[in-house]
C-alpha cells in the first residue's frame, strides 16, 4: 500500500477534527503531499472522519489524476493540489467547518489580531471571495487569501491551514479556531483591543523557532 503513513495519519487527524469539536461527520477534508514523490494523499468524499480506513484515502499526482484508491477523492482536492503546485513551504493541507470561523467566514470578516496566538497563521487571517464549493475558483481565492500566511477563511464556509506536516497544519487550524472564538466573544461585549504590527512582527519572528521541530 503506497503512502501507507500518509493514510494513517489523515486517518488519526481527521479523527482528533471530529473528538476536539472542530468538524463533524464528513465536514472537512485532509491530506499531505510527498514532494519527492509527487503525489498526494487525500482523504475521501461523503465518509464519516470516524469510519475511513487506509484503503478509502485517495492517492493522487499533483494534476489530480487517481494513482490509487477506489474511492472519489474530496470534492476540494483542488484547493488543497493548488497549494502544493504554488506553495514550497506547505506540505500538508486540513480544511474543517469549525464554528467560530465559520461564524467570521458568513460575515466575511477577517481575523485580526486579537491575541499574540493569530500570529501562527500570520499577522492576520484575511477572508476570501465566496466561490462554490469544490470549484476552482474556490481553490484559486484560498490561494490568494492564503498569501504569507498559512490559514484563511473561506467565505461562508470554514477554514483552510497549510505548513510543513500535518502536526503543524491541525494546530494552526485549532489556533485559528481559538483565536476566532476570543475574537467573537470579546466583540460581545465590547471593542477588543487589536495588536499593533510591530508587536506581530515580533511574534511572526517568535514562532518561527516555537516549539518542538
């Protein structure tokens, strides 16, 4: 079985989306791409997180033609090859419905920096243009909200984080979520005080050597 690492990771991953209340059922979609090897691993469409096994993941090549598997891959496999194909620093991709982003996502808001954590994803995490789901466009605006960043908000829709593994990609994304939340509850019940850019400037500087490589 190729890629079979790989598999079970997105497997364990896209299992922890569902236990830490970050996604649920089939809300969301996961995979790493081998650089070397030029292929993909994704997780596959319409399949609770709970019940996919190695043999559902979905391998792929970078122009998105199934190498292996029986199974149809995620209806956003375009959103996470065009990552791959355009970013040399992203190596694993976790989409999810979160609540909170999801809730900036319907207003097309962006996240600020409300919280020095922000600062994992970048200086902020912008919004992109609404596209349907699953379309090209959709790829090509998450790609352009993605930017120097490694999360972005889909408009009305969810969540999108990229980095070097998949460790990386779903604390990013759990971050995100957090900062959301803080960011949501603080507007309740007055202006949150945003910090300044030199201040995450210093904190993008600061996460570069943050925990454990």
């Amino acid at each position: 079985m190729i890629m079979e690492k790989e598999r079970l990771q997105l497997i364990e991953y896209g299992k922890k989306l569902v236990i830490n209340n970050l996604t649920k059922g089939t809300g969301g979609n996961l995979s790493i791409y081998d650089r070397e090897k030029r292929l993909i691993a994704i997780t596959p469409t319409g399949i609770d997180f709970l019940e996919i096994k190695a043999e559902d993941i979905v391998i792929t090549d970078l122009e998105g033609n199934i190498v292996d598997g029986l199974k149809k891959p995620s209806s956003e496999l375009e959103m996470h090859r065009i990552m791959y194909e355009k970013r040399d620093d992203i190596d694993a991709v976790i989409h999810a419905h979160t609540t909170y982003v999801t809730v900036l996502s319907c207003l097309r808001c962006e996240l600020p920096p409300v919280h020095y954590m922000v600062a994992v994803a970048g200086k902020n995490v912008r919004c992109s243009e609404y596209a349907t789901y699953g379309t090209k466009e959709l790829a090509q605006n998450a790609y352009e909200a993605m930017k120097d960043r490694k999360a972005a908000i889909l408009a009305n829709h969810g969540v999108l984080a990229g980095a070097r593994d998949l460790a990386n990609a779903f604390n990013i994304l759990e971050e995100v979520e957090y900062c959301s939340e803080i960011y949501y509850r603080s507007k309740s019940i007055g202006e949150p005080v945003i910090l300044e850019d030199d201040e995450m400037n210093l904190m993008e500087k600061k996460f570069q050597t943050y925990g454990q490589k």
